[in-house]
C-alpha cells in the first residue's frame, strides 16, 4: 500500500461525517493533515485524537464561504508543513423542501457553502498545488446526476460542485494539477440523519447493495484519488454508491 507520508492534505468539512474520516485515514496513512471547519471545540478534539496515534494534524476554525478563511488555511499547510499536496473540498450542507418552501436565504446558504466555498477554495488553492503539482478533491453526490423531489437546491448545488470540477480539471491540467470528485450515495452521517428526518434507512434500502455507505468507505475512495495511483485521473466523479447509479 502506498505511502502517504510524504504528503500534506488540506480537508475542509472535517469536524464530522465524511470529512472526520477522512481526516484520520489520511493521517493513518501517514499523511499530515490541515483541517477546516466552524465548529472549534470539534476540530481541537479531533486533532487530539490523531496526534495521540501519532499522526500529524492542525486545524484552523474555517468557514468556507469567507475567501480569507480558505487563504489562511493554505497558508497554515506552508507554514506548519511546508507545502500543500491535495486539498480536499469536502464541506457542505443540505436543504430540504418543496420549491415553494424553498426561499432565497436557503438559496444563498446552500449556494455560499457548496458551490462559492469550492469555488474560492479552489481558487486560493491554486498558487500551492502549482509548486507540487497537486491535486484537488471535492465532494459531490449521487444528486449531480439527477433530479430529486424536495431537495432542488442541493441538487442544483451539486451540479454545479461537478461544474466547476470539471472546469478546473481542464484548466488546471497544464499546472499539472488533476482535479477530480468523489460522489457519495447515502452515507451514514449526521447529514443524512437530517435529510431523512432521523430515518436513514428511508434513503439506504434504495441502494442496491442494500445499506448506506460509511463515511471510512467514501474517505477511501478520496484517499485513492490522492495517491500517485491516480496518477492519470483527472475530472471524474467517482461513484461510491453501492450500485445506486448502476
Ligand atoms: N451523507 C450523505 O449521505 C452525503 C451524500 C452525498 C454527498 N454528501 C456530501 O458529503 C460532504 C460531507 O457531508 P457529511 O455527510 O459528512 O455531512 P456532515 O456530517 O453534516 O458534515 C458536514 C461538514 O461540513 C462542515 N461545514 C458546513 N458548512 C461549512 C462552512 N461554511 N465552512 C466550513 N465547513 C462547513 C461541517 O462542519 P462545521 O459545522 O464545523 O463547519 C461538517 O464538518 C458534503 O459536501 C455533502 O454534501 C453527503
């Protein structure tokens, strides 16, 4: 298995769900890794964890729609390790209901968090991932793929994160940096607990192999993108669904 230890991750999102996992599979590979989100108390304890296994971990209170926010955390990866390798674009949140429930603050959240805060992510992420030729990871959904009733917003929002993914991977091809998604079914976090009301299996009994994913199960497939394996994968969105999309 390869190594990670030569690498700095950035990770955004990373106070729960998909985002913690991936914090500490990274970092279980050897990996130092830069993590971003609100929730204070939550990033501190997380660092914590990993370094009482000896892995590598700072984190900065971030929120993803401030550019500032997404400049500082780049600088904090030179700063503490020296370079950036992979930034991970994870951090997202939901909204459900009909369009006419759906109003123009929910637009403005949804939109700041899962498609500006890519965005300006990726832009201020550019410079670093240009000196070690890099690469981008972001977080999609089965949801940039098709329709869904009472989650317009999201689902907009989704396609437009595989947009501006695949945008970047062609622009940012001749940097030398590859820029790709991981797209995620159903996965047990506190977001699918919120999108079904407290009733996951709701979504999980749909998916063909018959439960939602972990969020281990999707970090790896993130951790596999990051690797030298993935040396010549650039925009795709990488389905881990249990056969949802088949
Ligand atoms: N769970 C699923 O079924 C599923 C399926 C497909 C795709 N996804 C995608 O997977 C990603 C991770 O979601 P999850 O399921 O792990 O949900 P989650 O447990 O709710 O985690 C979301 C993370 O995003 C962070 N976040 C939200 N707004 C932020 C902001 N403005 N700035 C910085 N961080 C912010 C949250 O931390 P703070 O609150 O501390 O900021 C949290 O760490 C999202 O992009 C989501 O759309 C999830």
């Amino acid at each position: 298995m390869e190594s990670l230890s030569n690498k700095v991750i950035l990770i955004s999102g990373a106070t729960s769900g998909i985002g913690r996992a991936a914090a500490k599979l990274f970092a279980e590979r050897g990996a130092a890794v830069v993590l971003g989100s609100r929730r204070k108390e939550r990033g501190e304890e997380l660092v914590e964890e990993i370094r009482r296994g000896r892995g590598r971990a700072v984190f900065r209170v971030t929120d993803v729609t401030k550019h500032a926010d997404n400049e500082a955390l780049v600088d904090l990866a030179s700063t503490t390790f020296g370079k950036l390798d992979v930034a991970f674009n994870n951090a997202g949140v939901e909204a459900i209901g009909s369009l006419l429930d759906l109003d123009d603050a929910t637009y403005d959240r949804v939109f700041d968090t899962n498609v500006r805060g890519v965005f300006s992510a990726i832009r201020a992420q550019i410079p670093a991932l240009e000196r070690t030729r890099g690469s981008i990871i972001v977080t999609s959904s089965t949801a940039a793929t098709r329709g869904f009733a009472n989650a317009a917003l999201y689902t907009a929002s989704k396609h437009a994160v595989e947009g501006l993914m695949k945008s970047a991977a062609h622009e940012l091809a001749p940097l030398g940096i590859r820029v790709n998604a991981v797209s995620p079914g159903p996965t047990s976090t506190d977001m699918l607990d919120r999108f079904t009301g407290g009733e996951p299996d709701i979504m999980a009994r749909r998916v063909p192999l018959g439960r939602a994913a972990t969020p281990e199960e999707v970090a790896q497939a993130a951790v596999w993108l990051a690797t030298d394996a993935a040396r010549f994968v650039s925009g795709i969105a990488l389905p881990v669904n249990g056969g949802l999309t088949a």
